[in-house]
C-alpha cells in the first residue's frame, strides 16, 4: 500500500518536531504548517486585555522561560543535536493557523490526513479539509482534561492514573471531536508535570503513525467522547494554583505512584 499523503501543523516545542518527526517517517509529507503568531485583531487584542488574560500570560511566560531554559526537553527528545524538523525544507511559516493561506496548501496538496501537534484553536473550512479527516494529538485525556494543560490538571486533582495524551479528531469546538486513543505514558515516584508530558509525547508518537496507517487504510477509529468534561482554559493556572502543586508534590503528592503505561484504541466496532 502506498504511503498516505500529510499534512502537518506542528508547534515549535520540541516535543513537537519530535512528534513530526516520527509523523513524517510513515506518511508522504507535503507540507509542514508552523505559526509565527504575528497576526492581530481588534478581537484579539481585546481579549488580551482582560486583567486575567494579562495575569496568566505573565505568570506562564515566567514559568516557561523557567522551564525552558534549562534545555532538559530539547536533550530529552533530541539528545545532544539540536532540536530540528527533519524535513525543514517542507516549512511554510503563516501569521495564523486560519489564515486563509493554509486552507489553500490543504486545497492544492489534497493531503489524506492533516495531523495536528501543537496549533492555535484552528477554524472554519480547513475543519473540513484532509480526505481521512483532520487528527490532533492533546496533552491530555479527553474528555477530562480539555483544553490546557491537562498532565497538570490531572496532578493537581489527585489522579495521576489520568496523566496522559489523546489522539483525536478535531471539530469546531475545543478537544470535542471523535477519540481514537489514549496513550497513558506511565507514572512513577519520581514523576513531575515535564517528565509525564514529555514520555507522553514519545509514547503517542508512536501511536499517532499508526493511528495514520490505519485511517489511511480505511479502517473505522474514534467514537463520541460522549460528555463534554471540564474545559481548562490558560487563564484558569494560575501562579497560586502552581505553587499548591508545588507543596503537594514536597509532601509526597506521588509517593508510592505506580501507574503503568497503557495504549487503549477506540474503534466504532468495539465501542
């Protein structure tokens, strides 16, 4: 059978390339869609104008550059290469996920799956686009954890045996569409937040490429999620709700921990 044709939208985190990366191995890629974010509207701006918009994105870009700065992501999905797509030479940079440039490289490429792995909440006709359907991978497990941070989210209520990543189809509300899987990365003691997200992200690479093969071949994957479950927005963590994460954790939040990892399919046969 010949290789299924995709197209990627990809974030620029590294856990993202890598994900890319294995996606890129099992498909014909034809296009790989990163944004540069710089597109504004009154709308937009507006938003970001609202005092709990303006405290979250403070606090989380003190957090992330905190995070980030240390490069333990970049050497744990890379090692000591640096973090890179290896198909660059695919890259369209747009201002937006919807600008309408993207839907015309979906419109002229005819790819048979675009696969998501990092994006702004995407829009309109492009939903529509991707002969297989439009598949996103959410850090989290749907339909518990929508929306952001949902590793963290699990932590925080207490139930690490809920930390882990959803394949999925995308539709026009937020990480609502048909689950293909679950891939729960497994979580021991020494676990924290990074550690989980990032083996999640390894672990559902795997299963992303398959998931791919297998639409691509015509077999039926995802079911309704269902119920709706919680939407967690950015705004909703905030620096005070870190910090309770934080002592939990000092105090043995993950002491005797012990979940192993786990890879549940859903099929419309088997639903």
């Amino acid at each position: 059978m010949a290789r299924p044709s995709a197209m990627l939208i990809c974030g620029r985190h590294p856990r993202h390339l890598y994900v890319a990366n294995r996606i890129c191995q099992s498909v014909d890629p034809v296009v790989i869609v990163q944004e540069s974010g710089q597109r504004w509207s009154y709308q937009k701006v507006r938003s970001k104008l609202r005092p709990s918009e303006i405290a979250a994105k403070v606090w989380r870009t003190l957090r992330d550059r905190r995070r980030y700065a240390d490069g333990r992501e970049a050497r744990f999905f890379f090692g000591d290469a640096p973090p890179r797509l290896d198909r660059h030479d695919l890259v369209k940079v747009v201002p937006h996920i919807n600008d309408p440039e993207v839907v015309e490289l979906a419109r002229r490429h005819r790819p048979d799956i675009i696969a998501v792995m990092g994006s702004s909440l995407i829009k309109g006709e492009l939903l529509r686009m991707g002969r297989r359907g439009i598949v996103n991978l959410h850090g989290g497990i749907n339909p518990h954890y929508r929306g952001s941070d949902g590793i963290f989210w699990a932590l925080y209520e207490g139930k690490p045996e809920m930390a882990g990543m959803t394949v999925h189809f995308i539709d026009a509300s937020i990480d609502t569409g048909d689950i293909i899987a679950h891939v729960l990365p497994g979580v021991g003691p020494d676990d924290d937040e990074m550690t989980i997200l990032w083996r999640g992200f390894r672990a559902a690479a795997e299963v992303y490429a398959e998931a791919i093969q297998r639409l691509a071949a015509g077999e039926p994957l995802g079911v309704p999620i269902g119920e709706r479950g919680r939407l967690f927005l950015l705004r909703h963590r905030t620096a005070v709700r870190d910090a309770e994460l934080a002592l939990r954790m000092r105090r043995g939040l993950m002491r005797g921990v012990s979940v192993r990892p786990e890879t549940r399919w859903f099929s419309p046969t088997h639903a």
